[in-house]
C-alpha cells in the first residue's frame, strides 16, 4: 500500500469517507443483496453519494468477478463484479478496492453498488 499519488498532486479534490449509524440495505429487483448497520458513505468530488457495504453483510455468491478493472488517482485499483439476481446479470454493477491506497485502507473489504447507474439496484436505509 502507498499514498495516494492524486491526493498529492490535487490536494483541493475532497473525498470524505463516514461511518454511518443506520442500517442500510442493497435491494436488486426486489431481492436483499446487502444488509449492514457498518456501511461507510464515501462522498466525492463531483460523483454522488457511494455507500460501501462490508464483504461480510453481502451475498457474494451472487457476485461474479468480471474482466474490468479501473485505477482511481485517489483510491487505487478498483476490481469489479458482475451481479446475478433472478435471472438477470447486471455487468460491473459492483466494485471494490482490495488493495487501497493508504488514505482509503477503510474501503479494504468492502464492496459498492452502481445504484445510480442500474434502476435495479436500490440503496436504503431501514428503520
């Protein structure tokens, strides 16, 4: 793991990373994929909102690792997974950061849902 290189040299982007206290939920076409009161919200410049769900709270069976990988300046190599649910597969509809840059190790395990790219996945927060 090393420091980010696109922290220093844009040090005015902001990324703040939150710990948040409610129960939040991943739902796909219905189905409860994720379930977790230990998600961090990851808030970037100019991206909205992402919500990392820990590896633990989420049905990795019905994730499939796809070919894509990205490199963010600020995280690292992202590695994505394709999301299977009722018959339907959603390609890099999921993504995480295995091996992040040291001002992101909380991401380490986790995983984030294109929920504003796919109708069919839906983040909530539940009572």
């Amino acid at each position: 793991m090393s420091r980010s290189p696109g922290h220093a040299k844009h040090p005015s982007h902001k990324i703040s990373e939150r710990h948040l206290a409610d129960r939040m939920q991943v739902v796909v076409n219905g189905e409860t994929v994720g379930d977790s009161k230990d998600v961090i919200e990851v808030e970037e410049d100019g991206y909205p909102a992402r919500y990392y769900f820990p590896r633990a709270d989420v049905k990795m069976d019905l994730l499939e690792r796809s070919a894509t990988t990205t490199r963010c300046p600020f995280k690292g190599e992202a590695r994505y997974f394709n999301l299977k649910v009722g018959g339907e597969k959603l390609d890099d509809a999921v993504w995480t950061y295995e091996d992040p840059y040291d001002e992101h190790l909380e991401l380490t395990e986790r995983v984030a849902f294109y929920d504003d790219k796919m109708p069919e996945i839906r983040i909530q927060r539940t009572a």
